[in-house]
C-alpha cells in the first residue's frame, strides 16, 4: 500500500506541476519556484508531515520536499542560535543536495552538449 501512496502523491504534484505549465505561461523555474515555497507552507501549517505519513518516501522525492527542509531546518536552527541560526541552519542542512546538483550539472553539461 505504501508504494500505491508514494506513486499516487508524487503522480499527483507532477500532474499539477504539468497542468501549471500547460495553461500558464509560468517557465518550469517559476513552478519550481512554487513548489519548494508550497513545500515549506506545507510544513508551517503541519501538512507536510501528515503527507510523509501517508506516502512515506513519495514525498520526500518531489521537489516540494526541498521547501520542507529549508523550512525544517531553519526551524531548528532559529531555536538554537536565534535569529543568526536561520541562515547556519539551512546552510548546514541543504549544502550536501545543493553542492551535488551543481556538480552533477557540471558533469552532464561537460558530457552532452545541449540543443538551442
């Protein structure tokens, strides 16, 4: 059942991720954008944490899932050392995922070249 949960709520942030962009004029920036800061209003209000419950790692793959920890992690940071523990907080928390797709970009950028 765990796996119909995962694929039914990553299934579902796609398909709202691709009705966005289908009928708006919103670049797959801007809904990325939307959706790590859906991710981390998410978590404010209490929800994301009932979505993990419910699919378990299905939400944790979806962009969204960022927002949640840049959240989370502020959170816990602010409780710590203040208003200053925001910023170590998500600095800390988010620098392994952010420094691998930089270089994993760089990476794929230097293997394939890219069509205009």
């Amino acid at each position: 059942m765990v796996y119909i949960n995962s694929f039914l709520l990553t299934g579902l942030i796609c398909m709202i991720g691709q009705i966005i962009l289908d009928l708006t004029k919103l670049t797959p920036g801007h809904i990325t954008s939307l959706f790590v800061s859906l991710g981390s209003l998410l978590s404010f209000l209490g929800i994301y944490d009932k979505l993990i419950e419910f699919s378990r790692v299905g939400s944790s793959i979806p962009i969204t899932s960022f927002g949640n920890l840049l959240y989370k992690a502020a959170y816990e940071g602010f409780l710590e050392n203040n208003i200053i523990g925001i910023f170590e907080g998500m600095f800390s928390k988010t620098s392994l995922g952010i420094s691998s797709a930089m270089i994993f970009a760089f990476i794929v950028a230097t293997i394939f070249k890219a069509k205009n």
